[in-house]
C-alpha cells in the first residue's frame, strides 16, 4: 500500500520534471538562456504580489473556461467554445451594465446575471444543434467562437463605440457600481472567488450527486441510460447550458474587473488554456484548479518576458501547446512506460 501511495504521489512530480525540461528546450532553441528565462518566469508570475495578482488575474478567466468545459466533458462533449462564451457573456454583460448608468449597488449581480445568460445562449446554441440535429459539438463551438468574437469587434467598432476614444475601439467605461471589487489594490477580484466557489459546487454536484451519477451513465453505456428512464437530450442542452454560462461568467469578470469597458480583444487565449487545463485536470474541478492557476503565471511571465526580456509574445501559445503535447504522448505510450498525469 505504501508502494502504491508513493507511486501515485511521483507521477505528477515526474510530469512536472518533464514539463520543465520542454520549457528549458523551448528557450534554448529560440536562443535564450535557459536556466536564466525559467528563474526570471518564476519571478515575473510568483515574485512578488504585484506578480502573483497578475497571475491570480489571468487564473480567473482560464479557470471559468475549464469549468466551461469540464461539464459538457462529463457527458463525453467536446467543447471547445470557451473563447466564443466568454466573448458573448463579456457583450451581455456589458449591456446590461451600460443600460443603468447611475445604478446602485444592485447592478453588481444584474450584470453578472446577464453576462451568464449570454453565454449559456451561446453554449445552449450547439446544445440544440448537437441533440436535435446531430451537429458535432467540437465543430459548432469552433465555428461560433468566431462568431462571436467577430460580434464584439463589429459592436466595439460600430454601434457601442465611445467617441470620446479618440479613434480607439471600446465602450464607454463602466459605472463605478459595475465594476467587480478588487483586493486591496490589487488585479485580484471577486471573479476568482466566484470562479472558486463554482469549482467546489462543481466537484460536489459531478462527484457526489444523481446528476452527476446519471451523466455518468450517458456517457460510459446508453443502453443502461435508457432503461433508466434518463434523457440523453435535455442532458446535452443542459450541459452546454452550464457550461456557456461559466464562460459567459468569465468573460462579464474579466472586463469589469480588469478592463473597465469592453474591447475587441478581452481574452489572452482564456478558451485554449481552459480546454488544456480541463484536459490536463482529467475533468475533475479541484484540480482544474491548479492547473489554471499554473497556466495563469505562464501568461503572466510571458508578458513579462515579451517587454523585459524580448522573448516573443506568442511564447506562451508554444509553451501551452508543448506542455499539451508531452502529456499528450505521455499518455499513448505502452501501459508498461506510462506515466499517466492523472487517473481519475
């Protein structure tokens, strides 16, 4: 037994090993010094609060989107719209924060209602496409994350533009009301906090509940589903529904909490890095956790790194993309080699 718990604890501690050497290949071969990058991303995500609230910031958004797709995943979905929801839960949003400009406290959850609702639109759209018409749901999220986002841009740049911008493309700022409070001063904001209370909600309610046991059962065998009397339809809309209003969510707390007014570019890639997290997390919410947050501080250090160090800004796409790659084989090498990142 105790063979058994030191081998389940050495397996993430090899991966992570492994990750760090991709990182110190990635550096080498763009010529940089290694060992003098990895400490300097160290310093610029977790050297200082000033660093450490630009990761949490950046943790925010990645985690909301793993959510979004961790619980369409439990009904064997392959989600990949957390960009496109978050974008459309960022317009909602910000609609209805612009329509009461001299609103009192209460718009702090009427505008976080609506940036969910706006994404649980969006993500209920494949939802529908998927268990009405048969559409696969990696192909619908994809495409509507450019609709989307082009959605924004074209409201940005047309109807909801402020003229007092000078030229540049965004809203008017939000009312004070409307803006997510930070932590003493900080970029952190009460979306992490909300982002963490839906993680532990989420790890209950898919662990520990009939929905959850009945998701369970759709995914691994039908037949059983069936017998049971379960709905393999309103299943597939609810979780997309969920899931869409998670992103949606992400999106309204990144543009009150950080930018203050929507803009055609809110997201640093939060729906890629969410899906890798979710994957990497083998959809289990508590450690999606960490894994978010560790995508976070490479985001924060890539910024970092891009104005310091010169290190080009698309760095932190390659190195999300490596990290996936390596586990990725990791996990179709022969049973007797691997090394899996988790088991669930």
């Amino acid at each position: 037994m105790l063979r058994d718990y030191v081998h389940r604890l050495l397996r993430p501690g090899l991966l992570v090993i492994l990750f760090i050497g991709v990182i110190l290949l990635f550096f080498i071969l763009i010529g940089k010094p290694p060992l003098q990058m990895f400490w300097s991303m160290l310093t610029y995500s977790m050297g200082d609060v000033f660093s450490l609230s630009e990761t949490l910031a950046k943790t925010t958004p990645i985690l909301f989107c793993a959510l979004a797709v961790i619980v369409p995943a439990r009904l064997g979905l392959i989600s990949v719209g957390g960009e496109g929801q978050l974008y459309v839960g960022a317009l909602t949003g910000t609609w209805a924060a612009l329509q009461f400009p001299d609103a009192g406290l209460w718009i702090l959850p009427v505008m976080l209602f609506a940036g969910a609702a706006g994404g649980a639109f969006w993500g209920g759209i494949t939802g529908v496409l998927k268990a009405w018409a048969g559409v696969h749901e990696t192909i619908s999220t994809l495409l509507l994350n450019y609709v989307g986002i082009l959605l924004v841009s074209h409201l940005v740049y047309g109807p909801w533009k402020d003229t007092a911008n000078l030229g540049w493309p965004a809203t008017r700022s939000f009312p004070v009301n409307a803006i997510l409070p930070k932590f003493h001063a900080t970029q952190i904001h009460l979306g992490l906090l909300i982002a963490m209370i839906l993680a532990i909600v989420l790890h209950v309610l898919l662990n520990h509940s009939r929905w959850g046991l009945s998701l369970k059962i759709l995914q691994r065998n039908p037949a059983v589903a069936a017998l049971s009397g379960l709905n393999p339809i309103r299943q597939t809309i609810l979780v997309m529904l969920v899931g869409g209003m998670l992103a949606g969510l992400g999106g309204i707390s990144e543009v009150s909490a950080i930018q203050g007014r929507l803009q055609p570019t809110i997201s640093s890639g939060y729906g890629l890095a969410g899906f890798l997290v979710a994957w990497l997390s083998a959809q289990q919410p508590m450690r999606a956790l960490l894994i978010a947050f560790l995508f976070g501080a490479l985001l924060a250090a890539a910024d970092s790194l891009q104005m310091f160090a010169h290190v080009p800004a698309a760095s932190a796409v390659v190195l999300q993309g490596l990290i996936f790659l390596t586990a990725l084989i990791i996990n179709q090498l022969p049973s007797q080699w691997r090394i899996p990142f988790w088991t669930k």
